[in-house]
C-alpha cells in the first residue's frame, strides 16, 4: 500500500521538471496534462512550485490553478457546484476526480452506502457506480468490500490525499484526540487487569483454605475410626471382608470364636417347650434294647 505515494511521486517527476522552466500558457498546460496523466494522484509538490504559484495571481490563467487546487483535496461535488471557476474537463479528468473524491469520503467514513455515492458523483446506476469502485481498488486508490445486499461499501484502507490550507490544524487536533482516546483506553485496560489477577489471587486463596479444612477434617476422621477400632469392646470391630459379601461377613464373625468351635444345634423335638423344643439325641444303646425287648415277647 505504501508504494502508491512513491508510484505517484515518480510518475509526478516529469511535470516536476518541466514547471521549473514552464510559465504562463505552458504552465497552464503542464496542469491539465498533470491532472490527465494516468497513475498521477498527488499534486502538493507541483500546486508548491513558485511557477504553478505565479498562475494565482494571472486572471487569464487563475482557472488553471484552481484546477491543480481541485485535483489536489477537493471532490467532483465542488467542480459540479462551481464548474464555471474551472476550465472544462476531458473524459480521463472527471474520471479520475471521481476516484479522488471516493477517497475524499473513504478518508471520513467507514461505511460509504451507494445511495449516497452515486448522487455525490453524477451516477447513472449501481453498476456504474460499482465500476468506479471497483476501477479506484485496482488503482490502489481505496480498498474495500462491495456489499450489494446491504448496498454499502465497507472501506478496509484508503490513500492519502494533499492536505488543504487550514487542515494541517483539524489534522492535529484529531490525532491528538485519538492520543488522549488511546491513553484512556489503555489505563482502563490496565485497571482491568489489575483486578482480574486479584480476584485470580483471591480465588486461589479461597481454594488453598478450602483443601487445607478438607485435610484436617479427614484427618480427624481417620483418627476418629482408629480411636473407635481400639476402644470398642473385648473383640475387634466386625467388618466384612474385601470381597464384601454375606458369606465372607458371616466367617469373619464365625473367625471370633475360634474356627474349630461349634454351636450345638438342638432339632426339633419333645425335648422342649412345645413348638420350640429340639429334639434330643437317641443314646448310644438305644437300639440295642429295643431290640431286645422284641425277643423277650417271644
């Protein structure tokens, strides 16, 4: 992008030289062949040379230099509100004030809608404003993106033009504004990050007290269920085993007695309260006198 000013000033170099030695009818000329040539886009350092400056005070050759002033920073909007002050124009002049004019507004607007463009510069349509946006893009004059939905143009960058009398000053006093905006924004940006890394810090120390009482909760806890395991009674706590099941439960509270001791278990029987006596076993002889009895009958 920054080519485009040393494209223009080089290609500027020719009328340059011609104007140190061009005066009144033939600095008229090297104007309006100046403001046709192709590629050409700023005019400062020529409107600045003592024989251009000289056309100001010429009545017969004034137009001519508010021609080089109109080509220099000001729009076709001027020329068509003031056409009378400038010479007549060809067809590659009013084509490029045009382009200029675009960057004139790309210069104050982000968003340029095409309702607007096409009165400012004498449009018939859309597609023939399009076509001078488009044309300005390849010239490096404005970049951007063409928005038929919206019927906008979305300005990305633009070209500097010359600067007139009395801008220097406005030019200033925006940059200046835009210095102190910056500055602002950068302190609150500051401010803001300040407090975020505290409510970081403050975050992380809420998080450090909260696992510390966690710790010291489980470990009382632990010490807890120790101190209980030691006290509780004669025997060890009955726990289930690693596996968890009933039958494991079961052997490890049998475990308590010894393995080889073993609980008598009376069946059913007279020997007992009704319905809940067991049965006693029959002696070791028992059989042996039944069946004795038996003989003795006979």
């Amino acid at each position: 992008m920054s080519d485009l000013a040393s494209a223009s000033t080089a290609r500027l170099e020719p009328f340059l030289l011609m104007s140190k030695s061009a005066k009144g009818a033939a600095a008229a000329k090297l104007i309006q062949d100046a403001t046709s040539a192709n590629g050409v886009f700023v005019f400062a350092e020529l409107l600045d040379l003592p024989n251009i400056q000289e056309l100001a005070n010429s009545p017969q050759h004034l137009s001519f230099y508010k021609l080089l002033e109109l080509f220099s920073y000001k729009t076709y909007e001027d020329y068509v509100r003031d056409k009378d002050t400038y010479p007549a124009l060809n067809a590659a002049q009013i084509s490029k004030l045009k382009r200029l004019s675009l960057a004139t507004y790309a210069m104050t607007r982000r968003i340029l809608p095409y309702a607007k463009l096409q009165s400012a510069l004498d449009l018939p349509s859309i597609r023939a404003l399009e076509d001078v946006i488009i044309d300005a893009m390849y010239q490096d004059i404005i970049h951007g993106k063409l928005d038929q939905k919206q019927q906008h143009f979305q300005v990305e960058w633009v070209m500097g033009r010359d600067l007139a009398p009395g801008d220097l000053q406005g030019l200033l006093k925006g940059l200046q504004s835009w210095s102190n905006t910056t500055a602002s924004l950068l302190t609150q940006l500051d401010t803001s990050i300040a407090s975020v890394q505290s409510d970081q810090a403050s975050h992380k120390a809420t998080l450090d007290e909260h696992a510390t009482l966690q710790q010291k909760a489980l470990g009382e806890v632990i010490q807890a269920a120790k101190n209980a395991g030691g006290h509780s009674g004669s025997g060890p706590a009955l726990r289930p085993r690693k596996g968890n099941s009933a039958g494991d439960f079961a052997t490890g509270i049998l475990g308590l007695h010894g393995s080889d001791d073993r609980m008598d278990i009376d069946e059913p029987g007279a020997g007992g309260p009704s319905g809940w006596g067991g049965r006693k076993k029959a002696a070791p002889d028992a059989g042996k006198n039944s069946s004795a009895r038996k003989r003795n009958r006979f």
